[in-house]
C-alpha cells in the first residue's frame, strides 16, 4: 500500500509498501480500490497541511514499476463495477491536479496506462535513465480511454505525443520521452528522488490555499471533463 514520508518541509509519497520493495499483494502498484483508498486519505493528508503551511510533495516509489495502472485482474472479476471503479480513478487524478502545494513525480521504473496518467497530474516530471518506459498500452489491448482520461492526456501533452502515445501504444524511455514533453528533466536513478527534493524546495515558497485555487482555475475544463461519470455504454 502507498505510504508518506516527511522530510523537512517535503512529504514523499511513495505507490509501493513501506519496507518492501515489491509487495507480493501488488508488486506493480496496480491501482486495486484498497489501493485506491488509502493513496486518497494519504493525498487529504498533504492537502489538509499544505492549506496551511508551506508544503511540497514527490510522487515516487521503489522497484521495477512507478505503477502498472489500473488492476487489470480486479476489473476481470467486477466488469459490473467498472464504470464507479474508473470515477474512483478521476478523483485520484483530480486531487493530485489540485493540491494546494508543489507535485513532483519521481518516475521511478515503469509508467504505463492509468499509472502514466496519475504521472502527468503533477507540476513537473522526472524520470530516470537507463531503466523504464512510459506508456499508454490501451490502443494495444483494446480498451478505451475515459473521457476524463483523454481530456488529461489532451491538455497535459502537446499534440503530436498525445496522438502518438494514444493511437500505437509507444514506449518511451527517459530521453524520448523527454524530447516529446512528456517529462520535464531526465536524471540517474541514484540521483532521482533527491533532484525531485530539490525542485519541491525551489517551488516551498509558492505552496499553500491559492496555489490550489490557481490550479483549479487553470484547469477548469479539464476538471470538468474528469467529473463526468463513466457511462457504462464505453464498454
């Protein structure tokens, strides 16, 4: 399960279980409901302090994955619940646009499908070279993208990447993915979550309430689109 930390004024979020490297109940921080659940009250948490002090926050984990997305295997044994289960994504992608401090996305290993969305919600990006990839393989196993989740992808990526990373499925390592905008900086995995503590602290200053209400502003459209619930027909 997802787990914080606090260092300083920089709370790190880590996707995967405290002292684990690759939990065998979910060794690729796969977005399960329990998961789900607790990544929220972690996020209520950060946002409950950074309303009134200054705070800043680093989306990482340990292991192979950053996160796989969503879980594919709890969605085989509960297609009746899809549509609530997707809406219940949304509102993790929402709250992390939102926050009323600094995000930072260390990406850590693999990024694929939901898991490289929830990576786009943050401010800035950082990824490590040499190992992983970011990837949207919906094209690829025939599944559909949500309103909300095309709505992401189309604001937080130019163009030309959205169209490409939706349509074939395309892996991107760090340096390729950093030439399509799809990262804002490349690094060493020894280096990586300290250089994401960095850029929060660089960021300190601007946290609390109406860094949030900015957000909010700024995305209005997007927020919008992430509130529609999932029509059953999609499938």
């Amino acid at each position: 399960m997802p787990f914080l930390r606090e260092a300083d004024d920089v709370f790190e979020l880590y996707l995967g279980t405290e002292g684990v490297e690759l939990d065998e109940t979910n060794p690729e921080n796969r977005f399960h409901p329990d998961w789900i659940v607790t990544l929220n009250g972690l996020l209520d948490d950060v946002a409950a302090a950074g309303a009134s002090s200054k705070k800043a926050l680093v989306i990482t984990a340990t292991g192979k994955f950053f996160t796989n997305g969503l879980d594919t295997d709890w969605i085989f044994g509960n297609a009746d619940k899809l549509p609530a289960y997707l809406d219940s994504v949304h509102a993790v992608y929402t709250k992390v646009l939102t926050l009323p401090v600094p995000t930072i996305a260390a990406i850590n290993g693999h990024a694929f499908g939901a898991g490289a969305m929830l990576a786009e919600c943050t401010d800035y990006r950082i990824m490590r070279t040499e190992r992983g990839f970011w990837s949207l393989p919906e094209a690829q196993l025939n599944m559909p993208f949500t309103r909300g989740m095309a709505a992401l992808l189309r604001t937080r990526l130019r163009d030309e990447t959205a169209t490409e990373a939706m349509l074939t499925s395309r892996r991107y390592g760090a340096d390729d993915a950093l030439a399509a905008g799809i990262v804002d900086e490349v690094i060493d995995a020894d280096a990586l979550v300290e250089r994401a503590r960095a850029v929060a602290a660089e960021r300190l200053p601007l946290a609390g309430a109406n860094l949030g209400v900015i957000k909010s502003g700024l995305r209005q459209p997007l927020l919008a689109d992430l509130n529609t619930p999932t029509p059953a027909s999609l499938f």
